[in-house]
C-alpha cells in the first residue's frame, strides 16, 4: 500500500450525487437509520465527494490510541488519501477503577471529532469504526459508545479478541516471507496483545490472505503492566519481572505451538508502536520515517542491542528521544517487555517489524467483500 498522504484540496462537487442507502450496513456511521432519515447525526454541507471511486475508512480506537485511515483502491491494494494518529489513553486507570474516566472520554470524544470531519470531508461511501480492549473491559464501555454516539454522531463497534487477531493479521499478511514455514504474528496493544500462528496465500486479486492456524489474545499490554510495574523507571529487576508476568500470560499459547521452536525458517512479525520504536532506535532515525521502518528486518542480535540501549536511556532521555516522545516515554519499556516474552516463548533470527494493523485489515477486508480487486481487473 501507499505511504500515508494529506492532499490538498477537496473533491470535485460535480461529481457529487443525491443520497443512496448507507454503506454501513443497519446504522449509517453517522448515526442515520439506512433508509436516510436523519436521527442526531453530524451535517456538514461542504462534504464533496467522487463517486466514480469508492472510498473507505477504517478507525481503531484502542486503550491508548485513536488511528484512522481513509483510502482508495489501486489495482492490487490501496492508496491512503488521509490519516489521523493521536494518543488518548482512553484506558488510563481502568486497571484499578474498572472504568473510562471523565479526563479519557473527553480526550477520545476530541479525536472522535476530528475523524468525523475527516470522514465526511473525504466523501466516504464505506466504513468500519471499531472499539478494541478498553471498551471491552471498562463497566461503562456501553455507555461510552453511547455517549460517542451523542456526541459525535458516530457508532462504534466494540469487536471481540477474535477479531481483533484477524483484522491484524490480514493488515500485516503482505510482510509475511512466502519462504518461511512459520510466522509468529503478534501485536503489543494498550490493554491487550494478541499473537498469531499464521501463514499467508497469494494467487489472487488483491493483497494475499492470512491464513491463521491459532491465535490468542492476552490480557497484558503497556499501559495495564506500565500502570502495575511502573514505566518512568524501570530498573532491570522490575523489566524481569513484567516479562515474567507476560510469560505467564503466553505459555498456553506457547505449549500449544511448541513445534515453532524447532522451525528453522520461522520468522516473527510484529506490529505495535514498541516495535516500531525499537527499529527506529535500530536504525538511528533522528525522526521517525515510516517510510524506513515499515517492512524492515530485524535480526535477534539487532533486537538485543536497541532493547539495551532502551533500557539505559533514563526517563527524560526517552522523553527527548524523536521515536518516542514525552507521549510513550512511560510505555515504552512495558511494550518491550511484552516483546522479550514472545522472543524466549519462540525464538528467532529475524524480526519483520510493521507499521501496520487493524486499520488496514479493515480497509483489505471491506474492499474484497465489495469486490474491488476483481472489478479492476477484470
């Protein structure tokens, strides 16, 4: 897929037509019934949009980030026309209140806001808006997609573990070595991390398919071990002793898929912005590049290397450091500890790092079921 890009300017409004039955399915994602009365839903009257080519959306909200992604479909993939990124932590303290506080609503409400413009800026014909482990496990996880609802007038989905660990395997499947018999997908999320044993099959239209032959989703991610163990400092005993909570977590998973241990072409692959931190350390960037990160390897060697040098930099070093920032500064080191864990349970020469996810096994999965692949080459 292409890299992430703002054009500049709007659509052509003559190629704007009247209303047709939402893309969305029952509930429009502005809060429109589908027969296209309106219900509450936010109005902007200099929405444009081309309709010669459809256009997607995808948008996770997750326990520490609200993404979105709008697209259109080339010929074999798609071409991103737009993005939004903002930390929000919307699941700060639920570890210990069990609810989404006041503060991380109105930060997610703010992201919510500007996505909804973007989406109907954009022209979008199609969309997912999902909800993963904060919205899960919160007590008033409903009532915030409630509230969202009201407010910003659109309906998120709260999706299972499941499909959380497909939509990433399906975003992630166009990195995987067709010459490896094994991948360990894994994803380091906020509240939860999900692994995969997949494999990918091509000899299709459009980007090739996972093919998921387990997967698990465990209920550790940075924010819930950095609001345990503590993320500003983290000494070496205090990382040994997250890993060895995520080992706990992972060795059902592990014993079940022993026989990748003995896999002499297995590869990892993994997705999460503590990979992508480690490989822009790696690599030296002054300023992170998606561009040289995304799609990257990485060897065992390499991973030890920038793992200590992570370990060293003190909490301010982290703040000042490009890849990081005073935002993930106390996350950090809770996402590699969760990293160290895969790495013992399956260990392996190299490292695929992605910076890729759920946004784009949404966009891949709503533009196959719509057969665009096959339309263009047809």
């Amino acid at each position: 897929m292409d890299d992430e890009a703002r054009p500049k300017g709007g659509l052509d409004p003559s190629r704007t037509r009247g209303p047709r039955r939402s893309p969305w399915g029952r509930r429009h994602a502005f809060g429109q019934e589908s027969h296209g009365h309106q219900s509450g839903g936010h109005h902007n009257g200099n929405a444009v949009s081309d309709r010669s080519t459809p256009t997607y959306a995808a948008l996770d909200l997750g326990t520490n980030n609200c993404r979105l992604l709008v697209a259109r479909p080339t010929s074999d993939s798609f071409r991103v026309i737009d993005a939004f990124s903002r930390i929000i932590r919307l699941g700060e303290g639920i570890s210990s209140t069990g609810r989404i506080s006041e503060a991380a609503i109105d930060r997610a409400v703010g992201a919510l806001t500007v996505c909804r413009d973007k989406i109907v800026t954009r022209g979008v014909t199609r969309a997912r808006l999902i909800a993963t482990e904060a919205c899960r496990s919160a007590e008033n996880g409903d009532a915030f997609v409630q509230r969202v609802r009201d407010a910003v007038g659109i309906d998120l989905e709260i999706i299972d573990r499941k499909t959380e660990a497909r939509l990433a395997a399906t975003g992630c499947t166009p990195l995987v070595d067709p010459a490896a018999s094994s991948v360990v997908l894994f994803d380091i999320g906020g509240g939860s991390s999900e692994i995969v044993n997949m494999g990918s099959v091509n000899g299709q239209a459009g980007p090739p398919k996972p093919i998921i032959r387990d997967w698990a989703s465990l209920p550790v991610g940075v924010v819930t071990l950095a609001e345990k163990h503590g993320g500003i400092e983290v000494s070496r005993d205090v990382f040994e002793r997250m890993i060895q909570e995520v080992e706990g977590y992972l060795a059902p998973f592990a014993e079940k898929n022993a026989e990748l241990k003995n896999s002499t072409s297995l590869h990892l692959l993994g997705t999460s912005g503590t990979v992508t931190t480690v490989a822009g350390i790696h690599l030296g960037l002054r300023r992170y590049d998606r561009r040289q990160v995304d799609g990257c390897w990485m060897t065992s060697g390499q991973i030890d290397t920038a793992l200590e040098q992570l370990l060293a930099m003190r909490y301010e070093d982290r703040v000042a450091n490009a890849c990081i920032g005073a935002e993930r500064a106390d996350l950090v080191l809770a996402g590699c500890a969760i990293l160290e864990a895969i790495r013992r349970a399956f260990p392996s020469e190299r490292l695929r790092v992605a910076d890729r996810g759920l946004r784009e096994g949404m966009l891949v999965e709503m533009m196959r079921d719509d057969e665009v692949w096959w339309r263009k080459n047809a």
